[in-house]
C-alpha cells in the first residue's frame, strides 16, 4: 500500500524527500527572485532533509540518470516529467489532417509513444523500493491564448501518467488541479511563487499524512 508507507516511512526526525523530473521542481530560474518549489518543500517540512535532483530541461529518459544520484538516506521520492516530452509533440498541432479521425490517430501515436518512455522510467523509480508518487502534467495558465487546445492536447498524455501511476499503485499529484490560475505561473509552461507553494503544500501534506489533500480512490 503506496499511501500508507507516505505516512509510514518516516523516522522520528523526519524523512528525505526527494524531488525527479524537470522544471516544475527545478524552477528557480522562473520565479524572479522569489522562492523555488525546493526552498517552499523545505520551509514546509521543517525537521526534515528536502533534495533536489529534478534538471530544467530533462526528459522522461533523464529520471535515470537522477536515480543514479540519489542520496542513501532518501525516504520519498516524487517525480514530475513528462511536460518537455509532450512539448516535442507541438509541432503536431500545426499539421493538417484531413479528418478529425486522422487528427486523432496524430495524436494517439504521441500518446503511445509518450506512454512507452513513462512506462519504461517508472518501475526504475519503483525499484528503489522507497514510497513515490507522481505528478501530471499540469494545463497551461487560463488566460493563454490557446488555452483550450493545449489542455485538450496534454489530457491524451496525461491519460498515459495517471495509467502508469494507478497501474503501479503509485499515488498521484494532480498538477492540473493545484496551479489552476494564471498567478500560479511564472510563464506558459513554469510555476511561479505561487505555484511552487501550492505545489510544495501538496507534497508536504502527501508523505506527512499519505494523503496530497482531497483524494479519489482507484479501483484497477
């Protein structure tokens, strides 16, 4: 039971978590001075060790490079990639298919392909038999122009990080749901301030209680 070692592995001066993934987590470059989500983690568990592996810029393939440095006390880890995969796929959006049919099959072979590298990344997390979640990919700010195709365009890939996850017993964190305006972005596809918080609130409420917040159960 994933949830339940969240809120059990954890010694009495606290745990290590550790970040993975890209940017989301790696975002002091975007925030003008203000905190990244690594500093916020660390404000939000005081007592405990907060690492920081996530690379702006890295792919779902360089999670296992991350592994390779991960600290020997780590007792969480927490992953967020995926969004400059899916940012490879953007030059589909300007093809022109014949049909809506066609657009989709596009599409879906993004997805599928998206979906073997998520696939092939996560067990290597899981393998570290420490407790790990995962987050989506979250929707770019509302107020974006071309909002609505792109939210529309990342569900297909998010489709295939919440099969991974609820495949593997793996709890997710629901970027899409946490940074939902336009304050929680510091530009199209990076969390600001104010983002990084909510985003370093959720982790912090998942491996001290097992629980990110308000949560849904998954039958598979």
């Amino acid at each position: 039971m994933w949830l339940m070692d969240f809120a059990s592995n954890v010694g009495r001066d606290g745990g290590h978590v550790v970040l993975l993934g890209d940017s989301i987590f790696d975002n002091a470059a975007y925030v003008d001075g203000g905190p990244d989500v690594i500093t916020q983690l660390r404000e939000e568990l005081p007592g405990w060790k907060c690492s920081l592996l996530a690379v702006d810029g890295d792919v779902i393939a360089g999670v296992a490079r991350q592994l390779g440095e991960l600290p020997l006390d780590a007792t969480h880890l927490v992953v967020s990639v995926g969004g400059n995969d899916a940012l490879g796929y953007a030059p589909l959006l300007q093809e022109h298919p014949a049909s809506v049919a066609e657009a989709l099959l596009l599409l879906g072979a993004a997805s599928d392909r998206f979906d073997a590298d998520y696939r092939a990344m996560l067990p290597a997390v899981l393998a570290q038999n420490l407790p790990a979640a995962v987050c989506t990919i979250y929707d770019t700010p509302p107020s974006e122009p071309n909002q609505k195709v792109i939210k529309a365009a990342l569900s297909l890939f998010n489709d295939a990080i919440t099969r991974a996850a609820f495949s593997a017993g793996a709890p997710l964190i629901d970027l899409r749901l946490i940074c939902c305006e336009d304050s929680d972005y510091a530009n199209p596809i990076e969390p600001s301030s104010r983002g990084g918080r909510k985003i370093a609130q959720a982790i912090a409420t998942l491996v001290r209680t097992g629980r990110p917040g308000p949560h849904s159960v998954v039958v598979a």
